[in-house]
C-alpha cells in the first residue's frame, strides 16, 4: 500500500541530474532477451561460416583414428596422452571459433543497448540481493510478473516454430537415418541452420518487445515526485536558507568595512534622512573623488553620524543625493555624468576656511 501511494506521488518526469547519476551508478535501462538473440545469431553464423569447414577437418581427424587404431601405440601412458593431446586439439579448433562467436554476439548485444562503462557499483555486495522479502517481491511482484510472462510467451512461440520445423523436415530425418552415414553431418547441418534461423526470426519480436519496454519500466521507475525536485534543487544549488544567511553574514561584514571607511571621506552627500554617499577626493591621488560608503535610512543615519564625529562636510541636496545613490558603487570613481555637480561642491568646500577639503587638497 506505500509503494503504490508512493509510486502514485511520482508524477514528475526525472531531471537530467537524476538520469545522470542514475547512469553513473550502472542503473541502465537492458533487455534480458537480446542477449538470447545475439546467441542465436553467433550460432547460426559459425555454422554458416565455420562449422562445415571445421567439422570435416575434425571428422577427418577422427575418422583417420579409428578406421586404423593400430597405427597407435598405446603400450605407455605417454602414448595415450599423446593421443588424446592429439584429439583435444582437433576438438579446440572445432569449438574456440564457436566459443569466440558467441563471446562476440555477447559484447555486441551490450553494447548496442547501452554505451560500455566501468562500474563498481553493480557488483557491489547488497543486503537486498540476499533479503527473503526482497526476493518474494522481485519473483511475484510485477516485474517478476512480467518475466513469466516472457518466459511463457517465447516457450510457447519458440516451440512452436521448432515444432513446424521437424513436421515439416520429418521425410528429410527419416532418410538421413537411412542415408550414409558421411553425409549425415551435412544433413544435420542444414537441419539446425533452419532451425536457428526459424527461432532466431521468432526471437527478434521478442526482444523488440523487450527492449521497449525495459526502458518504458527504467523511465517509469526513474519517476519523481515535486519533493523529490526540491530536495534536488537543494542539494545542487544549496539551502535557500543557508544561501540567505550567508547573504546576510556578506552584506553585514561590506556594512562594516564600509563604515571603517568613512572617517577617510571627504565630504558627504545626503538627503537628510533617507540616502547618502561618502565621497574621497586628494588631488596627490588624482581621478574623480571616489565613493567610500553609501546607505538609506539607518545606515544614511549611521554614515552622517561618523562624518559628523570626524567633522567631515555633510551637503544636504536631496536630488543629487537619490541620484547618485542609484548609479555610483562603492570602491569605484563616480560617473562623468555627476562631475560638475561634484565638482562645484568641492569647489564651494574648498573655498571654506578651515576646511577638511583644504586640508586634503592642498
């Protein structure tokens, strides 16, 4: 019952990070059956290609050993050895290139499905291969289900095609039990090539069948629910409340700093309770005066009050003030657009006795 409500809540397709790490840890979406094929087709080709030649040498190997057993010595057992060394041989030809062909259907039938990787994680020792109740849901729960049916399908569709095929090639069995007995390789050749192409033929209905649907089932169960996003999205972009915190542990310690720079300003422009930037200007530094803190509200207050303590101007002009708190950035020049505006404050300062600005200028 919470596997399907669980299941029911998955109504989200899964993310590229989901597929991502899904497929990193060897979860990928196989077909049991194409393995199956691809032996098939390996069998029927090495007997298309390379049975009849290496049969006949094999035959010939075995004919020349028993039509003349007297021309082995077999007084020692080194000769018996020898002899079955010899018949070891002749077997080894005939079945490595069998060997080798279906090694070869095998790699191909894996690697056409899914691109070939090393992972440890598929071979990793897990408790759930070894769990009574995990192994009671893989047999009768729906996968399960859903292999028997397979299994049943392809035993009755693959015996029905062998079936027609020995009806229908029974006039051609009953004479090769009549027929010399040389040419009953051949006929048994040609008996299992038809035979193997017949299965073979049957069989790739199955796997198309099979493939598609391996990878309906891999997608389906890949199937997230919103809070499996949102926790996603957490663990890739943090903790919204982590990245707020921090945002505000950043903006504290730029306030800080900002405010240990203050009583190195010039002069500061202010509205008289809303905004102001303190600005430095040292004709020895050159440039346009350069933009030391800026702040609304209680931080306007709080600049204004350290310009005050330091006895650093404070020029109240409520539109310059707003404008140029929305272009100029602390640490930086301020822009040419605001130079004469600025120019003749300092000028007007400048001009004052005893000023902080005659000081710097000078």
């Amino acid at each position: 019952m919470a596997e399907s409500e669980d299941r029911s809540q998955k109504t989200e397709q899964p993310t590229e990070k989901k597929i991502r790490d899904t497929v990193e840890k060897g979860n990928l979406p196989t077909s049991r059956e194409a393995p199956v094929l691809a032996s098939f087709l390996a069998i029927s080709a090495f007997l298309a290609l390379q049975a009849r030649e290496s049969g006949q040498r094999l035959l010939a190997t075995l004919q020349t050993t028993f039509d003349n057993p007297l021309q082995w010595e077999l007084e020692t057992s080194r000769d018996a050895l020898h002899v079955l060394r010899m018949l070891s041989t002749e077997s080894a030809l005939f079945l490595l290139p069998a060997a080798a062909f279906l090694c070869l259907g095998g790699v191909l039938a894996s690697v056409l499905q899914n691109p070939p990787q090393i992972n440890i994680e598929r071979i990793r020792p897990k408790a759930s291969n070894i769990s009574l109740g995990a192994g009671f849901t893989r047999i009768f729960g729906p996968r399960g289900l859903t292999e028997f049916a397979k299994s049943v399908f392809k035993f009755i569709m693959i015996g029905a095609v062998v079936g027609t095929l020995l009806v229908s090639n029974a006039g051609t069995m009953i004479k090769t039990m009549l027929a010399d007995p040389v040419q009953v390789p051949e006929l048994v050749l040609d008996l299992a090539m038809k035979l193997l192409s017949g299965v073979s033929i049957a069989t790739i209905v199955l796997v198309a069948a099979d493939i598609a649907m391996s990878r309906i089932h891999w997608r389906r169960d890949l199937m997230m629910s919103k809070q499996d996003i949102k926790d996603e999205n957490k663990q890739s972009e943090g903790d919204p409340m982590v990245k707020q915190r921090q945002r505000q542990i950043a903006r504290e310690r730029s306030r800080t700093r900002m405010m240990a720079a203050v009583p190195g300003a010039t002069l500061v422009i202010a509205n008289p309770t809303h905004y102001a930037i303190a600005l430095r200007y040292s004709r020895e530094e050159g440039g346009a005066p350069m933009v030391v803190a800026k702040g609304t509200d209680l931080v306007a207050l709080k600049i204004r009050e350290i310009a005050e303590e330091k006895e650093i101007p404070v020029i109240e002009d409520k539109l310059l003030a707003r404008s140029m708190y929305d272009h100029v950035q602390i640490d930086q020049m301020i822009p040419p657009e605001f130079f004469k505006a600025v120019a003749e404050i300092i000028y007007y300062l400048h001009t004052r006795e005893g000023s902080k600005v005659s000081v710097a200028t000078a």
